[in-house]
C-alpha cells in the first residue's frame, strides 16, 4: 500500500511540476559522463554527486504541489506530499525508473488525451528485472488509473524479453479489464503484443442519456517501434488493433462498429531524453485520426544535465538504457455499448397476421402482440400467455404460453373445425390485449396435379403415381371434397381416388402398356387440373429394330468417317432410350467413334474411319447381346495423294540421245497406292524430258526420261496436285570420243629458279562439257623445269602445272593425251633489279621526326616497270627505316622513311628481294644533329650567339631564353635544366636569376657555382643538347632614393653604403652601347626586370663628364644625362 501510494503522488508532482518547465527545457545544456545502467555499476561518489546537483526548477515543483489545495482533501494530500518528498525525494530520484508526462493534441485542439506514467523497478539484476507502473489519465473526461506488474529477461544475448500483467480502473465511469502483455527488445527495436479483458458487465453509460449500457471490450493489439541507428533521434512505429463486440468504440462513442480494427502508423523526433514530439495517424474502416504529441520523460537515477543532452539519445535506443522504459501497451479502457433493456410491460399490442382461414381443423390463424415498456420500447424475454375460449372444443390452440424475441414480440397459432368467430386474448402481468379470429366455411377455389412419381416402364404393371390437392380461396387445404378423374384408353388407374384426405390430397396409381406421354385431368367442384405422365420402354426385352449404314464410301485416311445408324425397341415396339450399343467390323484397321445411348427416339449413330482401301462386316451389338449387322466400303484418299518414293538413274553421255529414267509412287497418306493419278514431272538445267505429265498406273507407278547435251547435274522433282513432291538429282557425263584439248601459259615469272609461270591445259568434248579425270602428260624445251610430268583434269577438265626456270628465255609447253592428241603454248622467263634509288632530301635534321622520303624503282630486263613485288631497304649508322620490305605500286616504286636521332651520314641500300642476284642501288644522307645556337634576353629583341659567351653579368631576376637552331620554335620538344640552383627555369622555359640559400640579394654567387651549363634534353629521347656561361660580375639594386647631384645622396654614396658594393664607370656600363657581353647596360639594358632603371656611373672616373655630378644611362635609349631633382630612383650597384 505503501508503494502505491508513492506511485500516485509521485504522479502528480511529476505531471503538475514538469509542465511549467517545458518552455524553457533547453535553457540549460550541459555535458554529462555516460552512467551504467545497472544499479551495481554506480558508485556512492557518483550518487554524491548526482545529489550535489540538485534538482533545476525544484521551486517550479514546490508550487506545482501547492497547486493542489483545496479544502480538506488538499491538505491531506499536501501533507502527504511534503511529508514523502522531505524524505524520499533523493532516495527516489537516485533510484531507477522512468516517468512520461505525454501531451497529446488532436486535430481539433483538444489536450484530453495528455497522461502521467511512472515504472519503478523492485527488483533488478544484471540478467532480470522486476518492475511495478502505474499510470493516469483523463481520456475523453474519463479519469483513468493503470497499473501492473511486470518482469524482463536479458538472458538471451542481445534481446529482452518479457511479460506482463496490467488492472486498467475507469473510475469514472466504473469499467475494470485486465491485461495480458509480451515484450521482446533490442537495440533500436521493440516488439509488443497485448491482450484485452474485461472484467465489468453491462452497466449504464455515462456518455448517453441512460438509455445506453456499456461494458469494456475484449481485444489485441501489436506493436513496433524501431528507430534508425545512424540517427537515433528520428524513430516510427506501426501499430495492429482489433477489438470484438457488437458497438465498439474504438475511436470515439459517436462511430460505434462491429469487430473494430485499427492501424496506427507514426514518426517522432526525440532532440533529448527530456522531450520527444511525435504524430501519429490512425486509420481503421471508413474512420481516421490524427494526433500530435508532446512526451515529456523522466528517467530517475540521472541528473539534469543527462535529460537534456543530445548526445544521450543514442544511448536511449540500446538495449541496455531502455531496460526502464515503460510497458508499450494501450492504457486507455475500449468501451462496447448496446441499448439499456426495459424490465416491465406496459402495452400490449395484438394485431392479427393471418386471419379467415378454412375451418378444416388443419388451416392455422396467426395473430403476434407487440411487449413494450413505458419508455414505447419493445421488453424482450417477457412471458405471455394466450386465451381461446371454446364450449365445443372446436377451436386448437398450438401453444397456450410464449416469450417475446429481442423485438418484443410473440405470436400464436390456433384452427377450428368449424367457421366461427374466435376471441383471443393475450396477458403479461396484469397487462392484457383481445383481439377476434375468424374461420370461414371450406370450399375448393384451386385444384393442382403433380405427378410424383414419372417414367414408369410401360409392361401395364410398373405404376406412375399421381398427386391431386385441393385448396379453398385462402390458401388453406380442401379436405374431404370429391374429385374425378380423366384418363386416355391406354392408360388404367389401378385404385380410384375419389376424395381428398385431411391435407386436402388425392392420390392415383397409373400403369399403361405403350411408352409416351398421356395427357390426364381431376375434377372437384368447379375446378379441374390437367397433367402430363410418361410411360418408357422395356429395356429387358431391348432389340435391334434396324441397322443401316448411311454415309459409305470415304476416304480410307483414318479422319472422314462413314456413318451407321441402330434403333432400339422393346418386344411391344417401343423405341428404348439410353440403350448403350456397342459396335465392331471384321477388319482390324477400323477405328469406332466413342460408344453412344439410344436418344428419345430410340436412335443412335455412329462414325467409323479406316486406314485401308477395302471392304468390312458392320455388327452393332446390345447389351443383353442382341445384334445385327451391315456392309461398308473404304476407298483410297486421293486428298491426301503423296510421292512415297522417286528413283532417278545417272551416268547417261551428254550427248542428246543417251537418257537417265526417273520414276516415282504415288500412294494416300495411309499407303494405299493410288490408279491413275497425274503426276507433273519437270528439270532444270539444259536436260529435256520425254514429258511433263503422265498417269499412275495400277501400282502407283509414273516414270519419265531425260536427255542433255552438257555434263552437268541437273534436279527432276515430281509433283501432285496436292502439292506433295519429290526432287533428285541426274547427272550427264561429257563425251569422251569427241574430246578436244586446249592449253594456256602465263608468262613474265622471274629467272630465279623458284618463280613459276604456270601451264593449264583444258579438256571438253565437242559440246564443250568438261572431261574430268583424264590423264595429261606435259612436256617442256630449253632449261625450264615442270612441277609435275603429267597429271589428272579435275571436274573442270582441267590440270595446272608450274615451270619454273634460272635463265631468262622463251620455252613451248606441250600436253598430251592418251589417244595421242597434242596442244602447245609458249611462256617467258625474264630478271628484274632496283634500277634507280633517290631520296626526298640529302640533308636532315637529326631530331628523330624530321624525315627524308627513299623511293626505289624497279624494272624488269625488259625495261617494264614490276608491280607488287618486294624491295628490301636497309641502312648503316643508327638512323631507322618506316619499313625494311615495301612493295612496289603500279608505278614499280616502293617507298621508305628515314629519320634519325644522330648526327652522322648513313647509306640506304635497296634491292629486289626475290632477286637474289640483284646488288641493288644506294644512296647517302646526312642527318644534321641540333644544337643552342643563342641566347636571348626576356622582354627584348636582343639576341647573342652561343659562342659570344652570353651572359657575364647579371643580378636577381634577369631572365633569359635560348634557341635551338636560330629559333625558339623547338623549345617546348625539350626539358630544360641547370646545375646551378640559383639558374631556375619556368614553364614557358625561360631561365632567370635568383638569390637563393647559398647567397643573398647583397651577396654574389659563390665563385664555386659561377660556371653554369644548361641542358636542353628531348622530350622524344634522344642525345640532349648543352650550352655553358660564366658569369663575371654581379650587380644589386639599391631601394629607390633621391639622387642629388654635388650632394650627399650622390649615386656613388648610395653604393658605398652597401659596404661591398662601388657604383660603376661608365665603361663598365659600356658606354651606353647595347648587345656588348660583359658589361651590364650592354647586356641587359631593355630587359623588362630592369625597366625605369637608370644605370647610373662615377663621373669622377672620367674627363667626359662633369666631375662630381651623377650621370646615368637613359635605360632606354642608352643615353647619357644628370640625375632629375628633385627625384628618385634605383641604383645599379656592383656586388664583385
């Protein structure tokens, strides 16, 4: 009791207290350390300290508790509040637990959904936990108290789980359940499942005007909740909810359904523990909501400073922060509604539902009475009871007591034996109704036939049953009313039915001996009914009555079917229906269709193919083995006429007389042979047939011969009219007795003893076929040289030998047959060499690109230039051929290109390859080799060659350029370098002077490092290219100063006072005069480093100039004159 009555005031100073510190929750930030969850883990200094800290906006709280005064009851609680809070507020603040204060708001702006939860664990280990919450809340103005039990396991690694069990208290409106709940967590996700039950049974509801009862409703739900471990504080949930009852309010009381289900999808942002907003949308059948809330929570056991650190979030969503989180589950009771039930009759209602009904003892009248209470609302489960007064017992009443339905209403039944007017009565209570029920005299107004029992054999014995019934003008049986029959002469009623029965029935038997139908009628009163009954043949005495065949003669293609047609009677004549006849032929090669019944006229048919052209015994056959029997014919399928074979001879002379013979059989597609079928025969080719068209004979038999004048292979195809056909191939041979022989040379090979002319000698008889695999004997004069004495002519009667030969001369080649015939030709044997050897250019450059294009011609002994045929080039030095073997073009020119990386002169030698003996022709090149030929200053025209030794003088910043061969066009194919570090060089490649960490601006380089070699190496490879300078003075240059002739700001002062420096003379600065090596003005004086520069020099020096005045070189004229005053200017000083 003790700890229930700390959850709830706890409650309510964790709810009134937090409010007011919502606005300004994140006014104090802080860091904290990370805690251990378990209590085991944390230490009594950190519980110091933890106390140290005190509680933000305890004064906020203090008047959240005095918020709660009012009267008695106030005091008593507020007693009881600062009395627990003095003493427990750090025991329990340090303990473990979770507090939430939720804020919910819906879409209209109602806050009525806002709670209070608080979970404190009781029991707490490392591997379980045990835990009491409770909770409060006011939805829909119903004060609402929760609380439960729980555990949770962390045995399984990486998940909880647990169970629990909750008492949910509407204590405003007085509903009670208990819940049933299951848990599995883990980092970052919680599963839950929850069920529902009411305790509470049907009461009045608060929510209607009393004419209502509600009761809690029994159902589930399923819950998700998961959170994105990459960022923690964004999570959504997905909620499954089903309740069952008639009117559940799972929504709201104004949308009431039957077996309710919800689906609730949400998000929500958490920026610290303190605080999370969310919205959630709830969607269930044809009804929607959505909230937004605001979470405040609490976790006890951690300071300020740790509820509103971000940073804290992350830890929220493990497994191990959350082990306190509070039970997901519905908190809010689902109520079920129904209409409050009346319990006393106040009216009575009798109205009469069926009335004037016959007085046959049997027809009923029914009269129903209405139970309502004094509200007009129908009473159900109210007893009645019924009174039919009778003195001569002719009124039956079927119950004399009943109890309303769920509408308030009975009925009662009652019959009478006589036409009266009955009154009845109904009383509940002391609450009684009347009511009269009239029975009127019977008389027939309706007479009908049915016939129950049909189809009946027709042997005169086997009966079909017949049903008369007679109803008067309500409806209601006629009995004891006479009745008539008519019946036609073939048919006997085997009992007479001559009046109804108590249900108003009559009942007839009737037999017949002949099958059919028979048209009957029955007679009561005024009225008469006709009807219909049939009589069927005897089956047991089945026959075959007739067996004809009628569609004979068809195709034997097993697919067009003749036709037979059986009937079936019985021994009086009568066709039998559903008589299975089974049929069968004496030829094997008979296929039946499926087995049929006989049809209503005692008739069926049946189709039959065959294979074979031929004649067959039909036998149609009953069940009981009855038979008969009739005869067919099947005839060849000329549809489906087709060449089964065709033959064709070869070997005949192409002569024009000798034939070859084709032949072809006609048959059906089932192989019967077909009589004189036309068959249309034709070849290609120069062959000729006897005919194009002839008759099978009596075995399916159609030839035909062919003759030709060529020797060639020609095709004979047969064809029918229905497209079948056949083709072969027949082959004439050439005439051998008529032959004629022919030879042919080539000529022009080379006289190199492996070059060929080759001879093809020609074999056709007089229709010009070729004779294939003749043997021909060849022959040759002078020093030529057969590949072969002899040889065979192949299928184009021809046989190709190659002559070969080592000098140049004229030989005959002779072939001969065996039958002595002979035919002659002559060929030619002739040298070729290089003749000439020229080269685009005797001089090159040496840069490995720059090219001189070799042409050789080569001419036979004739003088005739020699197509495509090899040049061989090569070459001494180190220079390198495109190519090393060209053929020669239509022009007899082969060409080549040469280039080198070296200066050197090379020889080119180019020779006939498939002359051995050809000494070819040669041609020399020289490739001249690059090289720095000047040196250019940066900014100005002035250009010295590389043997001038430019430059000698220099300072910090004058730039220089060099040119390869008298141009600056190949710089960029280079890379440039130098071995001084104080000599650099840019992208554009240019080289300029800089003080660098061996010396200063005030210093010169070191005597050492004077001697500067630049290398230019090509970028393509190749031998790199060199040029060297010495530099002999270095100069400085002053800061800008007023220079003041016959002054103490004299030029020559100013370089004294750099101590190592001296102002030069006038011929140091050579006198003015540009392009002169190792003076400064001669070498530098336009350079753009030292524009607006004047070069000034001692005057004192010198008997040209004024003594003791300044004089300077105009840097851009190179003329002299005295320092401007006022003024001021830089100093070209010399370092050494």
């Amino acid at each position: 009791m003790k700890i229930f009555k700390k959850i709830i005031i706890w409650s309510q100073i964790v709810l009134q207290a937090s409010l007011p510190a919502v606005p300004v929750v994140f006014s104090q930030f802080a860091v904290a350390e990370p805690r251990s969850p378990f209590s085991v883990d944390r230490d009594t200094h950190e519980r110091v300290q933890e106390q140290d800290e005190g509680l933000p906006y305890s004064d906020i709280m203090t008047q959240g508790a005095n918020m709660l005064s009012s009267g008695r009851a106030s005091d008593s609680a507020r007693s009881l509040a600062v009395g627990e809070a003095s003493a427990g507020l750090q025991q329990w603040l340090n303990g473990f637990g979770t507090a939430r204060i939720q804020l919910n708001m819906d879409r209209h702006g109602s806050w009525s959904h806002s709670s209070a939860d608080l979970l404190v664990p009781l029991y707490d280990s490392e591997k379980s936990m045990f835990f009491v919450q409770g909770g409060i809340r006011k939805p829909s103005d119903r004060l609402t108290a929760n609380l439960g039990w729980g555990v949770r396991t962390f045995w399984q690694n990486g998940w909880m789980y647990g169970g629990n069990v909750f008492l949910d208290n509407d204590l405003t409106g007085h509903n009670r359940r208990v819940g049933f709940g299951g848990e599995a967590w883990r980092d970052y996700l919680r599963l839950s499942a929850n069920t529902y039950i009411g305790t509470t049974d049907w009461h009045t509801s608060r929510d209607f005007d009393g004419s209502w009862q509600e009761k809690p409703a029994d159902g589930y739900d399923i819950r998700a909740e998961g959170w994105l471990p990459a960022y923690p504080q964004l999570g959504g949930k997905l909620v499954w909810e089903q309740y069952y009852g008639d009117q559940v309010a799972l929504f709201n009381k104004d949308h009431l359904q039957h077996n309710p289900h919800a689906v609730t999808a949400g998000v929500e942002y958490t920026p610290v523990p303190l605080v999370t907003l969310g919205t959630d949308h709830r969607q269930g059948r044809g009804i929607h909501d959505t909230q937004v809330s605001l979470d405040v929570r609490w976790s006890f056991g951690h300071g300020w400073r740790w509820q509103i650190d971000p940073a804290n979030v992350q830890v929220m969503r493990t497994l191990a922060a959350s082990r306190y989180d509070l039970v997901n589950r519905n908190n809010e009771i689902v109520l079920q509604y129904r209409k409050n039930p009346a319990q006393d009759v106040a009216h009575l209602l009798l109205t009469q539902i069926t009335d004037n009904s016959p007085a046959d003892g049997v027809s009923r009248n029914v009269l129903q009475v209405l139970a309502t209470n004094r509200s007009g609302e129908p009473v159900r489960n109210a007893p009645v009871n019924w009174l039919a007064p009778s003195d001569d017992g002719s009124v039956s009443l079927v119950a004399s007591s009943s109890v309303t339905d769920n509408n308030g209403l009975a009925a009662v039944t009652l019959t009478s034996t006589k036409a009266q007017t009955v009154p009845v009565t109904v009383q509940s209570s002391s609450i009684s109704s009347s009511k009269n029920s009239h029975f009127v005299a019977v008389s027939v107004s309706k007479i009908e036939l049915t016939v129950t029992q049909d189809n009946a054999v027709a042997d005169g014995s086997s009966p079909d049953t017949v049903v008369a019934t007679l109803t008067d003008s309500n409806g209601k049986p006629a009995a004891g009313q006479s009745i008539s029959w008519a019946l036609p002469d073939n048919v006997v009623m085997k009992e007479n039915a001559s009046a109804s029965d108590s249900n108003g029935k009559a009942t007839v038997h009737l037999t017949s001996t002949t099958a059919g139908s028979a048209a009957i009628s029955a007679t009561a009163g005024s009225q008469t009914a006709e009807g219909t009954v049939h009589f069927t043949g005897n089956s047991t005495t089945a026959k075959v009555g007739s067996l004809s065949v009628t569609i004979d003669g068809s195709p034997a293609d097993g697919k067009t079917a003749n036709e037979a047609l059986v009937t079936v009677t019985d021994a009086n004549g009568n066709l039998l229906t559903g008589q299975t006849v089974s049929w069968s032929a004496d030829k094997s090669t008979v296929v039946f269709g499926q087995s049929a019944v006989t049809d209503s006229s005692g008739k069926t048919t049946v189709s039959y193919t065959d294979t074979v052209a031929e004649s067959l015994t039909l036998t149609a056959t009953l069940s009981n083995s009855n038979s008969a029997t009739a005869s067919s014919l099947f005839v060849s399928d000329k549809d489906s006429a087709r060449l089964t074979d065709l033959t064709v001879t070869s070997g005949a002379k192409a002569s024009g007389s000798d034939t070859n013979t084709a032949t072809v059989t006609v048959m059906d597609a089932n192989d019967n042979p077909l009589i004189n079928t036309a068959v249309t025969f034709s070849v290609n080719g120069n062959a000729i047939l006897n005919a194009s068209t002839v008759n099978t004979d009596s075995n399916g038999h159609a030839q035909v011969t062919l003759t030709d004048t060529i020797a060639e292979t020609v095709q004979v195809t047969a064809k029918l009219s229905t497209g079948s056909s056949r083709t072969k191939d027949s082959s004439f041979v050439a005439d051998l007795d008529s032959a004629v022989l022919a030879i042919t040379a080539t000529t022009g090979a080379l006289a190199n003893g492996s070059a060929s002319n080759t001879a093809t000698v020609t074999l056709k008889d007089k229709n010009g076929n070729a004779l294939s695999s003749q043997v021909v004997t060849l022959s040759t004069d002078g020093r030529a040289a057969l590949s072969s004495a002899s040889g065979t002519t192949d299928s184009k009667g021809q046989v190709s030998v190659a002559v070969t030969d080592s000098v140049a001369e004229t030989v005959t080649v002779t072939a001969t047959l065996s039958n002595g015939k002979t035919a002659s030709a002559q060929m030619a044997f002739i040298t070729y060499t290089v003749t000439d050897l020229s080269a685009s250019a005797a001089s090159v450059k040496a840069d490995g690109s720059t090219s001189s294009t070799l042409t050789a011609t080569v001419k036979d002994s004739n003088g005739a230039v020699v197509v495509n045929t090899p040049v061989t080039f090569s070459v001494t030095g180190s220079a390198t051929l495109s190519a090393n073997t060209v053929n020669t073009n239509s022009s007899g020119q082969a060409q080549a290109t040469l280039t080198d990386m070296e200066g050197e002169v090379v020889t080119v030698t180019a020779q006939a390859q498939d002359n051995g003996n050809d000494a070819g022709k040669t041609q020399s090149i020289t490739f001249v080799a690059s090289s720095i030929t000047g040196v250019g200053v940066y900014g100005t025209n002035y250009i010295f060659a590389a043997e001038q030794g430019f430059p000698q003088t220099g300072y910090a910043g004058a730039t220089m350029y060099f040119l390869i061969d008298n141009s600056t066009d190949d710089m960029a194919k280079y890379t440039w370098s130098s071995n001084r570090s104080w000599v650099t060089f840019d992208s554009s490649n240019h080289a300029t002077m800089n003080a660098t960490s061996s010396f200063s601006l005030d210093d010169s380089p070191p005597a050492s490092d004077r001697e500067v070699t630049i290398t230019a190496t090509p970028k393509a490879g190749g031998k790199a290219l060199t040029y060297t300078f010495t530099l002999q003075k270095w100069y400085k240059v002053s800061s800008r100063v007023s220079v003041i002739r016959n002054g103490d700001n004299e030029a020559s002062s100013v370089c004294r006072d750099f101590g190592t420096s001296s102002i030069e003379s006038a011929a140091d600065l050579s006198d003015g005069a540009v392009s002169v090596v190792g003076k400064l003005f001669g070498e530098w004086r336009d350079s753009p480093s030292l524009a607006h520069y004047r070069f000034y020099f001692d005057a004192e020096t010198t008997t040209t100039w004024r003594a003791k005045e300044d004089i300077a070189f105009i840097y851009s004229t190179g003329i002299p004159g005295t320092s401007p005053q006022p003024g001021s200017s830089y100093v070209m000083c010399r370092v050494n």
